[in-house]
C-alpha cells in the first residue's frame, strides 16, 4: 500500500485538530482510497514536542527542513498571515511539494502569485478549509457546479460575527457587551478586528468570486462594512419589520461587471439565511442550471477544519497514486481563462434600505424627513416612531422601497443637517430577494 | 482538444434537459477542465427526431446500437425504472462504458450486481443526480467529507412530499386536495404513490447510507411510512406545540447496527429542516470530524438534475482524459470493504411522541388515557383538549416524552379498545435533537 507523507507547518489550534483528524481516520481513509496518508513532520518553532499520540511524526523548528525533504509530498501550511505563510508556501511550491492552506488572508491577497507559480511548476494548491470551515463549498463550486454559470454567491461566511449578532438578536445586548463575553468563551480572538469588521468575510467572498466567476480579484476589491455599529434596537426595530440582521457576503453576477460587498444586511425571517444562528455559515448560490442552492455547516473550529484539510490531503494523494495532477484546476477554471471583470462601483446598485433617524420630537419632523426622501425619489415603504419621552430624541424608522446608493447617501447627507434630526442616521441595507437572485 | 462522446439513454423531460444543459455550458465545460463534451446519440422509442439546436447529435431507437458504438465514452441513463433500465445498464458497463444515472429505483435496488459488475470492469458508475436533483451531496459524501465518520443522515428528499406538506401547512387544505392540484400543476404524478408513500425517500436514504457507512443494503430494508394519512388538523397542533411536520429520512449511526426509516416526523420550528419549504430539499449529516452538515436545493427539475448528471459527466470525462478511472470508489469505499451491518429493529428504538386521540366527551376521558399510558411507563409532556362540541368526539393531543416503539404500540393498541375512545389514535414520531445527533 502506498504511504502519501505529510508536512505540516504550525501545530496551533488548527494544525493540531489535523493531526487528530489524519490519526483517527487512519484508518477509513484507507478503507476509502487504498492510500495511507501519513504525518511525517510537524514544524513548529512554539513547541518544543509533541503529544505522545504522534510519536512517530518528527518534530522540527525549521519549516525550510521539511519543505527539502524528498520523502515529504504534501505541505499543509496552518500557521495563517502573509509572512511567514507566504515564503514557505512559494518555497514549497518551488521544491515541487503540493500545497494545502486553510489561509484566506493569504490567498485573498497573494493568490494570483501563489497559483501562477503552482500551475508553472505542476503542483496541487488545495484550500477547502480557507472557506466554511468543514463544508465542502470550494469542491462544490469547483466540481458538483461544473456545469453551472454563477449567478449569485450570498452567505454568512465569519462564525465569530454571527455568534455575536445572534446572541444581540437573542439577548438584546450591545456588541460590545457580547464581544467581551465572545472573547472570554473563546468564541472571538484578543484583536476581533478581522472578524467583526468584515475583512475576513471579504477575504472569502474573493475566494468564492475567483472561481465562480473566472476571475481575478482581491479582498481589496470588496466594498466591506463591519457590524461594530448594529445597536440591539436596530435588531430590534428589524424584527419589527420582520427581518433579522446578518453580516453578508454578497455578489452578484450581471456578466460584464459584478458586485462585490460585505455589511450587515436585513434578511427577511422567511429566507433560510436569517435562520442560521450561532457560530453556523452558510454559502448560497444561485446557479443559472442548478437554480439555488445553499451549503450549511460549522464556519471553524479545531476539527471541522481539519475535516476539510484532510479532504484535500485525500484529494491530492489520490492525484498523485493516479498520475492526474492537475486533473481539476485549482481555481476552477484553466489559469488562460481566468480574467479581469470590473467590479460593479458601490454607487451603481441599488437596495431597499432601513434607516433610524434620531430627531427631535416636535410637528412636522416626519414632514421634512418625507419632503427630503421625496426629493431624491426615494419612496418610503413604512415608518415606525418609537421612544417618545418628554424629552429627548425620538427614533423615526423607515424601511424604503429599492432606492439607488448615490441618492441615499445624497438624501441622507441632507436630513443629517436637518435642525430637528440630532445624530447621523443609520443605514442598513437590505436584501432584496427579486433583485438578489435575478440579477 | 480531446472530445469525451456522450450517449443518452431516454430524451424525456430530465433528459432533454440534460442534452440542454450539455449545449448551454458547452464552452464553461471547456474553459474549466480543457475537454469538449458532445452529446453523440440519443436513443428513445418515443421520437423521431431531435429539436433542431441537436442537429449534431445522431438519434436511434435502438439503445444497443449506442452501447456497442466504440466512439462513445460515457452512456449516460435517464429513462428511470428498473427494467429496461437495468439491461441497459449491465450492457453498457459489459461493453467497457462509464455509466451516469439519475435512477435511485434501480441503484436501491439493483445497486450491488451494477457497481460489481462495474468494478469487475474497471469502468465509473456516476450517481450525482440520484439524490437531491442539483445538489451535490454524493460527491460531498465521497470526497468532501471522507474524513469522518458520518454518525446521522437525516433529511428532506423528495420535493413533491415537501411540496404538498407546505401547501397542507400554508393553507389548511386537506393531503387529497393539495395533491390534486398538485398533479394538475405538474409538481406531482399522475400515480404519485412512490413519493407520497415515502418509498422515493427510502430509495435515497438507501443510496445515502451505502456511501455514508460503507453497507450493503436495499431500500427494502427501511421501515417507510408517507405522508398520506396526515391530516390539516396534526399540522396545525403540531404549530401549537411549535412543530412544523416534515417526511424525514432518518439513519442513526450506533456502530454495530444502523438505524433506518423514513416517515412523518414533527421538526422542532427552530431546526433549520423545519425551514425547508416548497419542492426543495435538504439532507443533514453529522460526521465525527466535521459536526453538522446541511445542503440544500431543488431535489428535481429537468435544469437542476441536468447539472448534476453533467458534473457527473466531467467527473468521468477528466478521469478518462488523466487515465485515472477508479480514482474515487464508486460507493466511497473501496469494494471489499462494503460491509454487512445489522439495521436496528424499529422496536428496539426510541422517541418522543405526538398522539390524537379522539375521545367522547366524558368525564374521566383523559384519566383513563393517563392510565394506560402510564402502565406502560409513557411520560407525558404536553396535553391538549380540542374540539370540545355538544355531541362527538374531542381530539385530545398528547406529546410525550421519549418512550420505545414497543411500548407506544401496545398502550395505544390498549387505548383504542377503551369504550371511551371512537376512533383509530394517530400517532407521529417526534425530532429529539439529543437522540438524533449524539446517537
């Protein structure tokens, strides 16, 4: 029986839910391919050994050791970052390893280099676990789609930002108070910027687009609103309206251009995506054969990652055992047809909207908010007037009808300089199914 | 550029789409994998001559004549049934071609001697569309999860059953006259008894389990109840009880014995399968490594099965083009480690219960029902008394905590023959979330 060795470069929380993973499916996938896969070399400069289940994997500080070791045939970098992440992954590429990552920041950003020195040199870049944590959304896109144009990609990609909007939904407390209660759990890291800012969602989204759509794209490229600002009455007022606020990914495909955004969105409670709750993602595609479909499951966590870094390890060994490497392309489409396509500019789209105007409670405010909306043809859908006191400001909620970025922004530069409106207004936009999937 | 030659076995409603998604995606099958796909032949006894975009492609009534045709690489079956599907089947993998089918019937049934012969033949036997229409969810059970040990399959699989329990629920119209309307719209057959008697589901669960455990079995082996007796009234006390019912394919996982059914099952309304309306499905797994698992879609359509087979299709074609057929097993495990495993006796297992009972209107009615129940250790959760009129019977609803099979059956035998209760009771099996996924 042929043994396919193993590389793993950092043995964190990650790395080591692999090495559990490989050693107590040891077995199966053997039962499952013939193939024994084997950990052959940890590298890791934190650790100076490792637990006794892996006695027979060599330990090393040197990830440079590992990557010229002719015995080793796969890398599996989880270390996450540009740098190092980077260097090594190049170097093992230019030894002839293939490569597996879980890292999304890395391949958001370097992805063109990372492929284009991959395909030159012949070798595997498998990155299931960069996406969805466990579920199999990029062998999805890439294989069971195949025969699909992708109209839509729609999803709650980062765990850590829905568990946090879903316990404010549940709890009815601010962010912050949630954010701290996150981290202490573990449910979010020390610095949640990435998470709850949306620039690890945007790192995904990217990712999606690269394949889905053929094209080159950076995480840079994706207009990207985080959920630091959602206040618990604006999940509030949402369930008022019957929706929930979710942090989503969304891009939509109009053929020579193609949207890309992230921000906290106003789902309708019909739509399966306001029901998934907690540390849960969700990716959902529409496809122009395949019509909609939508792939659950847990966004991270220590082993469901290694599920799917363990796939493409399978993935790759059955490749070499066959001689078919190179059998699907890495990003789906033959690196010559990958192409530039413009990003649709946040100015050109259009949504309904939600917004909380703070105003001063006296006649003829909701007149002049009105007369400003109409002014710019934005056509109001309802309006809820809540925490009226004997002082203070009142909260005026309206949800509008479908209304372009540029006249919202315009209208709204406006009723924010309003004397009776007395804080900047909130926004949220939201999903509009009809114009979401037919696009 | 290498040309893979498709036959088509049966031009009816999935196989024509099958033939206009091979035309529509044409030059994505190519700019993804490199290799032109080309539907050569159709064969059907039912038409003379192809609709004109197909001028390419040759028609004949005679299926042999295309499996004996050495142009063509990969026959693909789409004419359902067992007979003469099957024939066709075994001669076509006889002749050494790669097999596609959509045909749960035949693969539940016949599965064993198909995918023998074909290993003994070293040819593919694709079966994407076979469960879940569009969804790929074979190949996410072979490869994207093949690290894990699956411990439940739980899920919605048949799109005319779903279609018709969500009208029932929607409306409060009766399972006869969603049905008619059902079939009057084409979402239901003229003879609808494989899918509202829940024997579809069972065909797939069965496909399901084969790959998800590595097992031989039938769908002759699951216990399989439809949806045929449900009535408006259950729907609606399930809501009150905050349930919504779903026909479920269940199996559980316990090692040296696997649990296997198929029936009306109430769906806690904060599960996401309870979410799942209309003609979509969506199947559930547990796996040890990857935790829970859904995917969701349309489970029929002439499109969206159409993209299932075609990925099939490139799945053999890129195996064909590498030389590296049998990459995959099959059945995701490798033929001699397909097991025997024992299916847990319905008797021997357990769950929480919905019962209607319908009772006259007397006192100690429900003291008597207490009673049995009681005896035979039943604990009741909920009560509620309905339909309290002068004269008749009342319904009285019970749900209950988890109590066996067997002991269900003899308390409800004991209290259908009391004096007091007028009719037959009806009883439904209730989701128990801790019994499902930590079986």
């Amino acid at each position: 029986m042929r043994t396919i060795s193993v590389g793993l470069i950092g043995f964190g929380t990650v790395g080591s839910g692999l090495a559990e993973v490989l050693l107590s499916q040891k077995d199966r996938l053997v039962q499952r391919s013939g193939l024994a896969v084997r950990l052959a070399c940890v590298a890791d400069i934190m650790i100076d050994e490792l637990p006794p289940q892996f006695a027979g994997t060599k330990l090393t500080k040197d990830a440079r050791e590992m990557i010229n070791d002719p015995e080793i045939d796969i890398i599996v970098e989880l270390i996450g970052g540009i740098e190092p992440a980077k260097t090594f992954v190049l170097e093992a590429i230019a030894a002839g390893k293939h490569v597996v990552t879980a890292n999304k920041a890395l391949l958001s950003q370097e992805g063109k280099e990372i492929f284009a020195a991959a395909a030159d040199k012949g070798v595997e870049v498998g990155f299931e676990a960069s996406v969805g944590g466990g579920i199999p959304v990029i062998k999805a896109l890439k294989e069971g789609l195949v025969a699909n144009n992708i109209l839509s990609i729609m999803g709650i990609m980062n765990g850590t930002a829905n568990y946090i909007l879903t316990r404010m939904t549940d709890e009815g407390i601010p962010f912050a108070d949630v954010l701290k209660d996150a981290q202490e759990l573990g449910f979010a890291e020390a610095d949640p910027t990435y998470d709850v800012e949306g620039i690890d969602t945007a790192h995904k989204l990217a990712i999606l687009m690269t394949m889905a759509y053929g094209m080159n794209i950076t995480h840079n490229d994706i207009a990207t609103e985080g959920i630091s600002q959602v206040e618990p009455m604006d999940i509030e007022f949402a369930r008022e309206f019957g929706y929930r606020i979710k942090l989503l990914a969304i891009s939509k495909n109009h053929g020579d251009n193609v949207e890309a955004r992230v921000h906290p969105t106003m789902v309708p409670e019909s739509h399966l995506l306001a029901s998934i709750n907690g540390a849960y993602n969700a990716i959902h595609f529409t496809g122009d054969t395949v019509g909609n479909v939508l792939l659950y499951g847990l966004g991270a966590g220590k082993i469901p990652t290694g599920s799917a870094v363990a796939a493409d390890v399978m993935d790759i060994a059955r490749n070499i055992e066959f001689e078919a490497v190179g059998r699907v392309p890495s990003l789906s489409y033959l690196p010559e047809e990958i192409k530039d396509i413009t990003i649709t500019p946040m100015d050109d789209l259009a949504c309904p909207w939600y917004f909380r105007i703070s105003a001063k409670d006296k006649p003829g405010v909701l007149a002049s908010i009105a007369g400003v909306l109409s002014e710019y043809d934005i056509s109001i859908e309802s309006v809820i007037q809540k925490g009226r006191q004997e002082t203070g400001p009142v909260s005026i909620v309206i949800s509008t009808h479908t209304a372009p970025e540029v006249a919202v922004h315009a209208a709204l530069e406006k009723i924010d300089h309003l004397d009776v409106v007395s804080a900047p207004t909130v926004k949220i936009r939201m999903l509009d199914e009809t114009v979401s999937f037919e696009g």
